[in-house]
C-alpha cells in the first residue's frame, strides 16, 4: 500500500540528522504523517534540509520526548541501545523500525527498486541516476544520502515504477545489525566498488564481501545487475548474480565503456558510448571531473538505457548534472584561494578527489585538510593506502583523529608519521593537535592560486566556511570579483 492509502501516524525519529534519516522523514511527512524527532546538534545539509520541511527536531536525547507516545519510533543506527529514548521506547513497548526497514514499508512494496551500493560514488551516482530518470520523464520515487545540486530535494514519492535508493552497507540499527540494503529488494543492483571499510561493523575483507553477496542474490532472474568491471573484486561478485550482468567501466573489457578513452577539460569531461551491440556511438559531456565521475555516469547510462529511455535523452541529461554538495563542491574563493569541500575519508576516495581537482584546476598549487572522521579512517593499516593517495597533493594538513579514543593504540594509525614521510618524498605535510590549529596553519600558509580542499565524513567543524571568513579577513580581495559558486 502507498502511504497515501494508509492511515497517518504520529512517527517519531531519533537521530533524525542522518543522512538516510533525515530524507525519509522529510518524505513521510510530505506523505501526510506527523513527524518528530530528536538528535544531538544538527549541521547542514541536513539541518537545512529539515528546516525547509518544517521540521524542528529536539537537540539531545531524553525520555520525555516521547510523550505523547507516538505510534512508530525510527531508530538511526548512531542510536545505542542504552540511549534514554531507545530505553523508553522499549518499556512502552512502541514499534520500533530501522531506517531501511521503514523505507521498505512505506514506500518499496510495488516498485523496482533500483539500489546503488558499493564503497564508493554512492551518493554521487543514486543522484545522477534520479536525475536522469527524472528529466527523462520517468517521474522515479528516489531518496538520496546527501544534497544534490539540480534536484528539487533529495527525496521524492514519484509516481513511476522506479524507486532509486542509496543502499548504504552500514548497519541499520542496534536492533538490526545487516546492511542496510538488505532491507531494499532491488530488482536492478548497480555496484560501483567493493573495498574493505566499516573495520568497527565488519571484522574482515570477507564479512563485508558477503554482505555484497547477500544483496547480489536478491536480484530476481529477470533483474539486472550493473558492476564495475574495472576491479576483480567486483568482477568475482559479479558472477555470482542470479540475473543479467552488465559490466562498466574505463578499462577495455567492460561491455559499457568510452569507446576511444577520455578527454579532460577543465570544465568537462567528453566521452563516447556505444549504444548496445553494434549501436551508435552517443558522445557524453560530463560537467564533472574526474575518471571516477565517468564511471559513475556509464552506471547510470546502462541502466538507464536499459530502462527504455532515449538515449539522447540521457545524454542530455547528464551534461545537465552537477553532482551533490560536498562532493567536490567549490564553496568560494577569497584573496585568490579557493575553497572546496569534499566527502573523501577513504584512501581510494582521496586519491579520486584529488586527481579531479588537479582536472579541475591544472597548475595550481593543491593543498589537503584531512580530518580521520571515521571509525575505519584513523586505522594504521591504511597509512601505505594514504600515503600514496595523498602524494598528490602539494600540501597536507592533518586533523587529530576523531574517534582516537575508541582506537586501541596497536590500531591507530600514526599521522604524524604518516605526514613524516609525505614530507620525505616532496610533500609538505604536518599533523595538527587542533582543528583551529589546522586552520590557522592553512590560512598562514595560503597563496594567490592555492585550491584548499576540506575532506571530512562529517562536520570536520564548519571548517570549510570557517576557512573562506579566515581567508576574507586576512587578505583583501586578489583582483577581480570573489566567487561563492559550486562545481
């Protein structure tokens, strides 16, 4: 049943901040149910997204926000089960669902869900591949984890048999242990990489591995299954589907690729398809940078085209796209250095961000502030990962790690020393004590033509607009107009 055919309910969401959380409450709410809900100190894009919904969610978490009782508590998988809330909720014997378990309720039954999971380009590619559906008229249902760019919100019912979900492979709650695209029976899959991440969730290679099988085998015998052939890892999953492979990517044995490589503007990305066996060459015109933005393009070409939808259609709506905030988003230049903020936390990530800025900005002195946000990001089993990712930047500045504490110490990966040899291969690189520490390094050093770039899984403290007021009240303007523009 749509949630239009069914009764509205008074629903109340903890840590309602989320990246999913905070979509799908803005979506049951346009649906017509009362929505609530709490969470620690919100910051954009969600708290902006929620705001603009009329949502105004309690900051900190205490039993008596529950009254009166509602009639179905969403739990966020940041929610512990001995969070007051959660402890209430429990005694008053309240249903409880998980993100993903209250999607598939309200809004799954009925549809083709198309999910898009991997360890990277998620977010990124679910939202091109709403976008396109929905300049293509296709009118798709979709929630997506973070802001894009040219889309309305990052949530819609629609009223089409498609509904394109980011299909995180994170835990869904205390009570819920499974990724979170378990919850989604996708009838297309598209799989954009597979990395060992989540060392917190899952202890080995392996046991993230098979959740990736686990929602591979979901796929009905008539579904489709969309992977990136450039990995062997993603290759040997890939096998194993129940259904139609397609494989895309840069490299030449991959059925979806550009037919004569790439060519890297400044401003664009241009490149053909082949439109299935023997088709027409269609010429793509990306107003993203880098490679990693191509692959996810051919992602959403294949299932697109697989879909029925026009191929210059598609085309056209691509060149149309530009991408999600903090993605590679350029928030502004002061004193002729410019500011961008990027998601990146992952070696793989990094090293993907920074060669698209190198694209995007050729000649220009490019200068990393990394913050180790994430549980997996502070491990020293990554130092080998981040240093080479990292070289290819002139300068880095190191945040402390953030969840250092819950680290034991043969954990940590060392950032100083990290920075240590960085510096011995050309480098200039250091690890700050602070994040205001970071900042006053970075705008102390700054230049006429250096691109900061901000990289953080999580608030890294408002550093990026922080840094274009420190940048504007320590040097005037460097000639010409200041741009507060994104890529």
């Amino acid at each position: 049943m749509s949630p239009a055919d069914q009764t509205r309910l008074d629903i109340y969401f903890m840590a309602i901040g989320g990246t999913g959380m905070a979509p799908l409450a803005c979506l049951l709410q346009e649906q017509g149910h009362r929505v609530r809900g709490t969470d620690g100190p919100l910051y954009p894009p969600m708290s902006t997204l929620l705001e603009c919904a009329g949502i105004r969610p309690h900051v900190g978490y205490d039993a008596a926000h529950l009254e009166p009782p509602p009639d179905l508590v969403v739990v966020g998988n940041a929610v512990r089960r001995d969070n007051p809330e959660a402890v209430a909720a429990e005694g008053l014997g309240l249903p409880l669902l998980s993100m993903p378990q209250a999607l598939a309720r309200f809004f799954l039954a009925g549809r083709r869900p198309l999910v898009v999971a991997g360890t990277h380009g998620k977010t990124t590619t679910t939202a091109m591949a709403a976008w396109v559906y929905s300049e293509c008229g296709a009118d798709p249902g979709y929630l997506i984890g973070g802001a894009p760019r040219d889309l309305a919100a990052s949530f819609a019912a629609g009223g089409g048999p498609r509904f394109i979900v980011e299909g995180d492979e994170y835990n869904a709650a205390y009570f819920d242990r499974g990724a979170k695209f378990l919850h989604y029976r996708p009838e297309t899959l598209i799989l954009t990489s597979v990395e060992y991440d989540h060392a917190d969730l899952y202890a080995s290679p392996e046991a993230l591995r098979d959740a990736y099988r686990r929602v591979i085998a979901m796929l009905p015998a008539d579904g489709l299954l969309v992977a990136c052939g450039d990995t062997a890892e993603v290759r040997e999953l890939a096998r194993q589907a129940p259904c139609r492979t397609l494989l895309y990517g840069l490299a030449p044995g991959n059925e979806v690729r550009p037919l004569d490589g790439c060519e890297a503007l400044p401003e664009a990305t241009r490149f053909q398809v082949a439109d299935g066996a023997g088709g027409e060459a269609t010429t793509i015109e990306l107003a993203l940078p880098g490679d990693h933005n191509v692959a996810n393009a051919l992602a959403v070409w294949a299932a697109a085209r697989r879909d029925g939808l026009p191929a210059g259609a598609v085309a056209a709506a691509l060149a149309r796209f530009h991408g999600v905030k903090r993605r590679l988003e350029e928030l502004g230049s002061r004193g002729g250095v410019v500011v961008v903020d990027d998601f990146a936390h992952h070696p793989t990530a990094v090293g993907k961000t920074l060669a698209a800025l190198r694209q995007h900005y050729p000649g220009r002195r490019l200068v990393a502030l990394f913050e180790p946000r994430s549980l997996t990001a502070g491990r020293r089993m990554f130092f080998a990962a981040y240093r080479e990712a990292f070289a290819a930047a002139d300068r880095v500045l190191f945040a402390p790690t953030f969840y250092g504490g819950r680290l034991r110490a043969e954990e940590r990966l060392d950032f100083a020393a990290l920075a240590a040899a960085l510096a011995g291969e050309g480098v200039a690189a250091a690890r700050c004590d602070s994040v205001d520490e970071l900042l006053a390094r970075a705008v102390a050093d700054s230049r006429p033509g250096d691109v900061l770039v901000t990289m953080s899984s999580g608030a890294f403290d408002d550093l990026a607009r922080r840094l274009l007021a420190a940048l504007a009240a320590a040097r005037p303007a460097a000639g010409g107009a200041e741009r507060a523009v994104t890529l």
